[in-house]
C-alpha cells in the first residue's frame, strides 16, 4: 500500500481566454503541491476567493481537467500513466459532490435511479437485489433511507436533503476520497452545519478523506484537519486548521481570516478586496505584493520560496508573520 493517497505536485493549468487577435493566458493553477497521507483519513478544505483556482484544481484531480505541468498520483500511480489507469477503479476511489444538488438530479427521472445506476454500472452491485442492499447502506449513513427515497424526484427534496442523496451516491462505490466542491453553498444556514458534520462523521466512520472547497471558512475552521490558501492560482499558506486560523503566517490568509464572520456569510461580503485582475494571474514575483502592506523590494522582484516552518506549516512568504 502506498504511503501517501493522493500527491498533488507542482500542478499547473492555463487557460487561452478571448478571440483569436486578443487571446490571452490565464494560469487558473500555478505549480501546487500538496498530499493526503494513506494511513489516516483527513479533512483538507482550500479556501480563497472566487477565481483563485480552487474549482480547477479539484477537476484536474477528478482528471475533469490535464494539467499542463506537474502530476498528480492516487495510490502511487501516476495520472500520466495511462497503461494501468482503469476508469472504473477510478471512479470507485474518487467520487465528487457538487455545489448544487438541483443540477446533479433531472427533474425528469426519479433520484433513485441515479443511485441504482451507481451502483450496477460501477460494478458494486451484482444484480438489482444487492445493488438495493447496497442504495440503503449509503443512504441510511446520511440520515436517509431508500423507503424514503424511493419513487421520489428531485423537486420532493429540500436542498440539504437532496445534498444529502448526492453523498449517499457517492458512498455507494466506498471511496476513498470524496472531493466536495461548495457543497454547502445553495443550502439554508439551518443545514449547513449538518453538513459539514456528515463529512466528519463519513471521516471517522468510513475513513474517507475529504478535499472540501468552500468560501465559508467559519465552517472550514470547523470541520478541517488541513487548510490550503489559494490566491490567483498559486498555493500560498498550507498547514493544520487551528494554527492557520489562530495564527496565519500570509498577510493575505491573515486578511481572511480577520473577516472570518458568522456561519454561512462569505467573505465577499465582508473582505475589502478589489476586483480579480488578469495580470496578477501572470505575475513572476509574489502574486500578492502589490496588495500587501508588508511588501517589500524582494517581494516585488521575485517570487518567494515556500518556506516550512515548526510543525510541518508552509508558507508562500518572504516575510511570514509567525
């Protein structure tokens, strides 16, 4: 067995953006490296504002997306290893959650279809009876079953209880990573937290690794082992929940974490940011120095190494505040 699930190293992904005379490069994600170790299942959220490459990341390890530098390795085994990548197995050790279950679910086909469906076409289900069998399990570990489930369509749900079935169905195959993108972002406030607390209970209980995006970081803070930072497409501050939360080391983690506000109110809302630039995106010194009261020369002429400091943290920063 390997040691390490999933390694994540020095992944870039650029986009071409506009017509054929203005076209232009967008590194969505700019050189990340980050693991989750085999042994023992863990909670990682990335957290950053709108467009700063979180979505493109997590569909370049869900192979949605190839990156045009670096790789990614699940159990070893390297994406560009395309003699044993076998979908299938695939998809059985990687399942997604989306942000909004209404988009996952037809409003034209029953929801139980889609799980059936898991569960017979990826091979966990031999026949109809045991594929039932296998539809329950899932659904009864999320609070639900299939009696209550069953012959229902996607507009007889609320939102969380229609996120709810979107966990159920990626349980069915046993993952051993779910990757949820915003997966609390179109539900009430009510139902957010239990959310996030079926992630830690499906953590202790199945030993899924988790990899949560998510703007709300009231909620990360909660439920995370681990936090990445992301800004304009680059990894800047990577390290345990509570010592990025109480002590942030980036000037612009530090930011965010000032404006952390009640549960389920975004940082957009309250974070005095300006507007995403492009050229910032392609910047060769730190992405961040020409925002950053702590800026320097250094920092305005080359980029900063990442740095680890006590206790296995890294910080993107020539000037950490820790």
């Amino acid at each position: 067995m390997a040691e390490k699930l999933l390694e994540v190293k020095g992944v870039s992904k650029i986009f071409r953006i506009g017509g054929m005379l203005s076209r232009k490069r967008l590194t969505a994600v700019d050189g990340v490296s980050f693991e989750i170790a085999a042994d023992k299942p863990v909670i990682l959220s990335i957290v950053g504002e709108s467009g700063c490459g979180k979505s493109t990341l997590c569909k370049m390890i869900l192979r949605q997306h190839k990156p045009e530098a670096g790789d990614i390795l699940l159990d070893g085994h390297s994406y560009k290893d395309k003699k044993h990548y076998k979908p299938m197995q695939f998809r059985n050790d990687v399942q997604p959650i989306f942000q909004n279950p209404f988009e996952a679910f037809s409003m034209r086909k029953r929801v139980d279809t889609y799980l059936f469906n898991t569960a017979l076409r990826l091979g966990i289900a031999k026949n109809r009876a045991d594929a039932a069998k296998r539809v329950n399990e899932a659904l009864v570990s999320v609070g639900l079953s299939l009696d209550v489930v069953a012959g229902k369509y996607s507009s007889q749900f609320s939102g969380g209880e229609l996120q709810r079935v979107s966990i159920a169905r990626a349980l069915i195959t046993r993952p051993k990573i779910i990757i949820a993108d915003e997966p609390v972002a179109m539900i009430d406030a009510s139902m957010k937290m239990n959310i996030v607390n079926l992630f830690k209970q499906l953590r202790d209980d199945y030993g899924i690794s988790f990899i949560y995006i998510t703007h709300d970081l009231s909620t990360a803070y909660y439920v995370s082992d681990y936090i990445a930072t992301l800004y304009r497409g680059t990894l800047i501050e990577y390290g345990s929940s509570k010592e990025i939360m109480d002590h942030p080391a980036h000037p612009y983690t530090k930011l965010l974490m000032d404006s952390v506000p009640r549960v389920g109110d975004k940082w957009e809302q309250d974070v005095a940011m300006p507007d995403m630039e492009e050229k910032e995106y392609s910047l060769t010194c730190c992405k961040f120095a020409p925002r950053c009261p702590y800026a320097t020369a250094e920092c305005l002429k080359d980029r900063p190494p990442m740095q680890e400091l006590e206790g296995g943290r890294k910080v993107l920063c020539y000037h950490p505040l820790v």
